[in-house]
C-alpha cells in the first residue's frame, strides 16, 4: 500500500487582517517606537528574543506593564544554567496580575461537567469567591510559603482555590480524583501542606466514584495536615464525620463573605506552585516554579504566541493534574474568559467537546493530538455537525498531530482555522515550540520556535543541526525554568535530569528537528527512539504512519537489544471494535512503515493487545516497556500507581516469559 507523505503540505496562512490586528504586531510595533528595534519578519523577532534574553524579557516586563511593588536591580544574575536569577529586587503578586481585569460584569469562567450544566462564573464572582478562601486559609495562619495541596477536579472552584492561594504568598499543588492513592500520597507527601482542598467524588463517563474514603487515607498519610476543605460535587450535603478537621466549601465562602482581597507582594522567584513529573519509574519529581517567571512566561504565550485578548474564550481540555490545567488559568492574565470541562470527552461519544464548543462560543480550541485523531477516527466532520463560527484557532499538544490529523482539521473541522500544534512540558510550564500568528501552518509541522526559547538541536557531541534530527536542547535560561526540586537540596537530581549530556545546556528529552524555513517537528521522546542500521527514528514517525490503518486504534513499538549487533523491535496494536489483526492488515502495516519510515524499521512481529500502559495524563509508557522486556522487575521499571491501568502491564510481564525462544529465532 502507497501512502502518499505530505509533510510540509502549506494547509493555512494567517490573513493580512490577522496579523495587523495580532499581539505580535502591536508587540513589534512596541520594540520599535521605545526601544528603536526593528524586525521584519517573525524569525528575525525570534533570533533577537533568543540571544539577547535580558533585553527579550524585560521588554515582556514593560510591554505588559509589571505591577512591582519594588522594582528590580537587574534583569539578569548568573547567566549559567542553572543558577540563573531573574529581575532580582522585584515584588509581585501573580493574582494581582489576573485581578487588574476590566470586569464589567462579564464572565470570567464559563463551565461545564457531566454533573454540573453549563454555567458561568463572572470576574465579579469569581473576585469575591477567592477572597473568601484567601481570608480563610489566613485565618488558619497559611502564609507565604505554606504549602496547599489540591485534590479537586477541573470546577471553576479549583481555579478559586488556587487564586486564594496565590493571592497570599501560599504554594499551590494539585492532583486530579482520577489519580490512585499512592500517586497522590507520593506527590503530596514530599512537600508537607498544611492545608487540602479535597472534592467528595466525580462523575467520568457517566460513572460516579467516591472519594470520600481515599480523602481519609491521603490525611492519615500527611501528617502536616491541620485543617481539609471539603467540595461538594458528587454530593449536595458530603458526610465529613470520618474525616479530620473538615469543613465544607460552601460553609467557608459564607462566613468569610466580604472579605477584601489583598494580594502579598513576594519576591519574583518566591514558589508560585509545585508541579510534577509523571513519575513513572520512581517518585514524581516535585518542579517548584517561581511567581514572576510563570507571571511573564505565561503572558507572553498566551498574549502573544497563542493571541489571547479580553473578547477570547479559551478552552483546554485538561486535569487538575497536567500542565496544561495551569496553562488554562493564565488566559484570565490575557483578560479571555476561560472555559473547563470535566469529564469525558468520549463520553458519549467524540461530539461531547465539540457541542461544549458550540454552546460557550469558543474561540480557541485546545486539546490533545489523541483527542483529534480519535475523532477523525470516529468518523467526525464537526463543521457538518455544529456551528463553529466563533472559533478562531485549534491547539494541540499532549504528542505529535500526525499529518492525517492536520488534513481532518481543514478538511472536517474548519478551513480558516489557525491550527497550531504545541511541544513543551511539564518542566517550564509552557511551550517552547507553538504557534505565531504571522506565520503559515505546514502540514506535520510546528510553525516556529517561542519567542524567549533559544531551542536548538544538537548532535550527540553538542553540534547544531539544521534540517535534521537531533537533541532538543535550550541554550539560553528562561524565567519559569524550574527554580528547584523540593527536598533536592544540593540540586544535584535537577542537574541530573536535565544537564547531564551538554554541560551548561538543557537537554529535555525530546528528537526535534528545525527546518531552514524555521518551523519544528517533533519525533518523540530520544530516550524511546530506535536506532536500526544506523538510521535513528522517532517512535512518533512511526505512530504517524500507522494513522493510515483504520482498523488500528493505538499502538506502541519498543527496540530491544539482543547483542552488539541484533536486536528485536515487536509493535503492539489495539485494533477498532470488530477489527482482527490478519495477515493482510499486518502487511498493509509493514507496507506503510516501510514506505513512510524505512525498511530497517519494519517491525519483527505485531501482536494485538487490548489496551497500551498509560500515564494519568496520557502518555504511552515506552521507556518502561522496553525495561520490563529488557528483564527489569517490573516494580523497578515503573512506578504502577502513576498508571491509569497499571493491569495492562500484566501482558507484557507474560509477553517478557515467552520472549527467549523468539529472540533465539531471530539469531537463528
């Protein structure tokens, strides 16, 4: 079978209209009546904000205008990575940033559940619910640097608590209900809150589940605990006599109602929250990062990379417990209305997000690549099916969109839409590969490097490479790069994980390569890429062949080496309802990987398997399959309550028993 490649394929141009009216333009247009710098195109904008960081970032600092209670001494300290200091002397509040809003009584949250129908929260609302929560957990004596832990669901009540949280100096933390006791024990464990905010259960595809149990076990394990705040959710009046120290939601917002909401100025690296690692082969790593980083980081992405402005409605799909959750409360920096969901978006079936689009007017749709080739999939053509005249852009992260997903987007979704598809992590918070409003979408392709992101690939001897395949690294420090590990005292596990390889440089962990007209592709992460005959290959080039086998639903690859010479490259499928992996479905997909990869990368055996180990967040797990078939125990290969089905590992501690006779086969 002949598959057509169509990578690079130009499916968009901004309009001159667009970028004229862009954040971008007006931030050019800025550089060049205060600062007398002139950039004609995006790339020369990039090239400045890439090596001359200091000037880059305080011009983010004056072009939106930082309300600093004192002002810095310098921009920045110690240039190495890491140990760099940002706008040192600077006091600030995040919260106070998002509450500098226009209000005018328009709608700050909009929301919806499988419990709750759609409502909406307005800046007014929402203002005198966080300090409501604010005046309660001061009254507790939470103060800066206290820590509060988060058990909550995607409910504009979350976004509350944190503001609260961040309005008073304290460091906030969250995990999603969905996660299993041990992974949230193992987060909230190491950084001792003193106070949690838990919910009593949620609904996820049409299923309710309790969480009133797990609330009581999770306060018998932190011992710093003093006081929990209970919301109801799954429950109009939740029972709390089992618990310690509880009160309800509700309860706490009435009775500290007209509180005035103060914002503490702390210092611009003070810990805004704690974010985590997925964990899945040891302890997630708790990644502090500071106030003012996230504050200017976070503007410009939003502002100017993604052109969020007061009229958007901006909408991820996302948990409590990813990145992406935090990314969605920084558009009320922009002053855009944002939109959660939460529940499943499957659930009914894949129209679910697109009617919550249709119903709340979204402007900007963002979501997971899995969500967008689910739907194509399933058959979807969303603009046959729903009113979609208020979007103006789709986001997709989580992983690589394969080129069919770019093609369903245009073809079935909408065909003026900005489609920018994003690459970054957990560790920043952000993305450092995305979208521009001045610049076209290719096909397959991530339209440019952010600004203030000096990413780079490089060789394994630290060369840079153009128009190939190599290491994405940062060669210049950013603001919300980590400011520490909690309880990594001497940093030594932060310079491990990311400094290991180039000395002075950020190696994240991910194959990219930069085209010569300055966009970026991603092919997964270099940790799980396969070298065969010499020729290396992301696992995500050979997802995105597979996308042209409808019976295939998911699918996982691992290289295991067997001598200095041989090795043994199984591929594991999870096939359509009704589907069987025959032998003509194995040659069409040996024929697509053949034809779109290489001939090397043609896999030793396919083997049909009900569901692939992932991550709570998502992610395949081919680092610790490759270990478990490598013959690491499986208790030492992952960590199985960072798992959202940790018994799907049950078929490849089976499939690792039988595989001593197929290794002799292919020596043979």
């Amino acid at each position: 079978m002949t598959v057509e490649k169509m990578d690079g394929k130009l499916m968009w141009e901004p309009s001159q209209e667009l970028q004229a009216g862009s954040n971008m333009k007006k931030f050019m247009s800025w550089l060049k009546e205060t600062r007398g710098l002139h950039f004609k195109t995006y790339d020369e904008l990039w090239q400045w904000s890439a090596t001359s960081v200091e000037g880059f970032w305080s011009a983010i600092w004056h072009f939106y205008e930082i309300q600093a209670k004192t002002p810095y001494d310098a921009v920045l300290i110690n240039k190495r990575m890491p140990g760099a200091k940002w706008f040192t002397g600077a006091t600030l509040n995040y919260a106070e940033h998002i509450f500098r809003q226009s209000t005018e009584g328009k709608a700050a949250i909009i929301y919806e559940t499988e419990i709750r129908k759609q409502g909406k929260l307005t800046w007014d609302e929402l203002k005198k619910e966080t300090s409501a929560i604010a005046a309660y957990l001061k009254s507790l004596g939470v103060g800066p640097g206290d820590r509060v832990a988060a058990y909550v669901s995607n409910i504009h009540e979350a976004i509350t608590a944190f503001l609260a949280c961040a309005s008073i100096g304290a460091i906030w933390s969250s995990c999603a209900p969905e996660f299993g006791i041990m992974s949230v024990i193992d987060r909230f464990k190491q950084i001792e809150p003193k106070v949690l905010i838990a919910i009593d259960g949620y609904r996820y595809g049409g299923r309710d589940f309790d969480r009133m149990e797990m609330v009581g076990k999770i306060q018998a394990e932190l011992i710093t605990l003093e006081k929990t705040i209970i919301i109801p959710y799954l429950h109009n009046d939740p029972n709390v006599s089992g618990l310690t120290e509880a009160v309800i939601w509700d309860e706490v917002v009435a009775e500290n109602e007209g509180a005035v909401l103060r914002f503490e100025a702390v210092p611009f690296d003070h810990p805004l929250w704690i974010l985590y690692s997925s964990g899945t082969t040891g302890k997630p790593k708790a990644i502090v990062q500071s106030q003012g980083g996230i504050l200017l980081e976070h503007l410009k992405m939003g502002g100017l990379q993604n052109d969020l402005k007061a009229d958007d409605r901006f909408f991820w799909y996302t948990t409590t417990g990813w990145m992406m959750w935090n990314v969605v409360v920084s558009g009320l920096l922009a002053g855009s209305t944002i939109l959660l969901y939460d529940g499943n978006p499957g659930y009914p079936n894949y129209e679910t997000l697109w009617k919550f689009a249709q119903s709340s007017k979204m402007t900007v749709f963002g979501t997971s690549a899995s969500f967008l080739t689910a739907c194509m999939k399933a058959g979807l053509k969303p603009r046959e099916q729903f009113d979609l005249s208020a979007l103006k852009s789709i986001g997709s992260t989580g992983s690589p969109l394969p080129v069919s997903g770019f093609e369903w987007v245009y073809q079935d979704v909408k065909e003026d839409v900005w489609l920018f598809s994003t690459s970054g992590g957990t560790d920043l918070c952000t993305a450092f590969v995305g979208g521009s409003p001045l610049l076209p979408v290719h096909a397959g392709e991530l339209q440019a490097r952010a600004l203030g992101a000096a990413v780079r690939a490089f060789d394994d001897h630290g060369e840079e490479l153009m128009d190939d395949i190599g290491e994405l690294v940062i060669t210049e420090p950013m603001p919300s790069m980590p400011i520490f590990f909690w309880n990594d005292e001497n940093g030594e596990r932060y310079r491990d994980s990311y400094f290991d390889m180039y000395p002075d440089v950020w190696r994240h962990g991910d194959f990219i390569k930069i085209t010569s007209r300055g966009s970026a592709v991603i092919y997964g992460r270099s940790d799980a890429t396969i070298n065969r005959g010499g020729i290396r290959m992301g696992t995500s080039e050979i997802y995105s062949a597979l996308e042209s086998i409808p019976e295939i639903l998911d699918s996982l690859v691992v290289d295991i080496p067997i001598s200095s010479e041989l090795s043994y490259m199984p591929l594991f499928v999870v096939l359509k309802k009704g589907a069987v992996l025959t032998d003509e479905v194995k040659a069409r997909i040996n024929g697509v990987i053949r034809q779109n990869c290489s001939p090397r990368h043609v896999p030793n055996e396919i083997f049909l398997v009900e569901e692939l180990p992932k991550t709570l967040n998502g992610k395949k797990l081919e680092v610790p399959i490759k270990k478990i078939l490598m013959g690491t125990p499986v208790e030492k290969a992952v960590n199985a309550g960072s798992l959202a089905n940790p018994d799907s590992l049950n078929f490849f501690v089976e499939f690792k028993k039988n595989m001593d006779s197929t290794q002799n086969s292919i020596q043979d």
